[in-house]
C-alpha cells in the first residue's frame, strides 16, 4: 500500500532547491518560541504556555502549511499528478505515501524548536515533542485533505485557524468540542500532570481519529477528482 518510492519522490520535491527560501522560514518559525522564552522574565511553566500559547495553536498550522501539506493539491494543478495517478497504487496507498512525505519537515522543524525551546527554560521536552509532534500529524491531516477540495487552502486554513478555533471556540463551547486545538492543549495539560479535561486518552483518541477520518476521505477524494488528461 505504502510507496516508497513515492515518499523518496515527493520529499525531495519538498526540500529541493527551488524551496531553500521556504525551508529557511521554516527554521526561523521554528527558533522564534526559543527566542520569546528568552525575551520573558523566568518563572515557572514559561515553556509550556509558549507551547499552548504559541506554537501549538499558530506555528504547527503554519509550518505543516510550509513544510508541504499542500503538496498534493499543487501536483493536480500543475498537472504533474497525472503520472502517479495512472500508476499501479491504491488511491489509499498514494494518500499516505504523499502525506508522510509532507510530515518530514514539520515534524523536524517541530522537534527542532521543541529542543530549543526546552533548552531556552529547561521545559519538559518529552511534554513539548510529544505535544508538538501530535499536533503536527492532526493539523497537518486536516489541511491535506482540504486541500483536495479547495485550490486556496491556505484561506481555508487561515480561516479555520481564526474563525473556528480562535473566534468561535471561544465563545461556543460546542464549537470548541471539535477543534484540533482544544484537544491538543488537553493533551499538554494531561502529560503536564495539571489533570482537567479532555483526557490524554481522549485527546488522543479524538486526534488520531481525526487523522483516519481525514486521510479516508482523501483518499476517496482523490478517486472522484476528474484530472485533465488522465482518460488519455
């Protein structure tokens, strides 16, 4: 199901050299949690509110948008799809293979800040890479199966960003009970030993089943699209 080939293919596509300019946001996105830890008085529990306040619900959405979750939906527009469509892999299969692709530079630019930011206040890095990571793979689910539905989901991200999870949750607490984020900033409360709801059980049941949902979808997805030229 899984091709590797596929994953060597999009990943270098994803850190080539026509993307040097990207990578480097990437990095100074993932430095900046370190940086503000560093411009705050100490006190206690700084690392994990920068987490919570900072990098889990603004640069894990913005490095998963960066590192390549929209990979997919820019290989249908410029009509470079068509050749791995027409190989012999499940729909299925092709999904996880561009979506593990798509995780490599998140996830490394999420580990990266994660151990400067520890380093930065002497945080629990297990709290902070566990935390990180998680919420890497649930946003970055969500943002590649929308980007098999609409060509600027960038938008559509922002906006689900700020009016879903910034404006919405915070004054409808149903709103609030299907977000990524409140689930995300349950589990740092839970693995924090702070206890409160949701449960670090739940959250990552709600997360990872987000994933299996999101990535199904796109799979189906991709076996409804019509690409130019893939009858030929």
């Amino acid at each position: 199901m899984f091709s590797a080939a596929i994953f060597r293919m999009t990943l270098r596509q994803l850190v080539g050299r026509h993307r040097w300019g990207t990578l480097l946001m990437v990095l100074v996105l993932a430095a900046m949690p370190a940086a503000v830890a560093l411009l705050i008085p100490q006190r206690p529990q700084v690392g994990i509110e920068l987490v919570k306040k900072l990098l889990v619900p603004w640069l894990v959405p913005a490095l998963v948008l960066l590192g390549g979750a929209t990979v997919l939906r820019e290989e249908i527009q410029h009509q470079t799809f068509v050749y791995l469509y027409l190989k012999p892999i499940s729909r299925l299969g092709l999904v996880l293979s561009q979506f593990a692709a798509a995780l490599v530079v998140p996830l490394g630019a999420t580990a990266l800040s994660s151990i400067l930011l520890a380093l930065a206040r002497d945080g629990p890095l297990g709290v902070f890479l566990g935390v990180g990571s998680i919420a890497v793979i649930a946003y970055g689910a969500l943002f590649f199966m929308l980007s098999l539905f609409f060509s600027r989901v960038v938008l559509w991200a922002f906006g689900y960003l700020v009016i879903w999870e910034g404006f919405l949750s915070g004054i409808s607490q149903s709103v609030a009970q299907v977000s990524v984020k409140r689930y995300a900033l349950g589990l740092a409360e839970a693995l924090q030993g702070s206890g409160g709801e949701p449960s670090a059980l739940l959250s990552i049941t709600v997360l990872f089943g987000l994933v299996i949902g999101c990535l199904a979808i796109s799979a189906m997805r991709l076996r409804a699209l019509e690409l130019a030229g893939s009858a030929e």
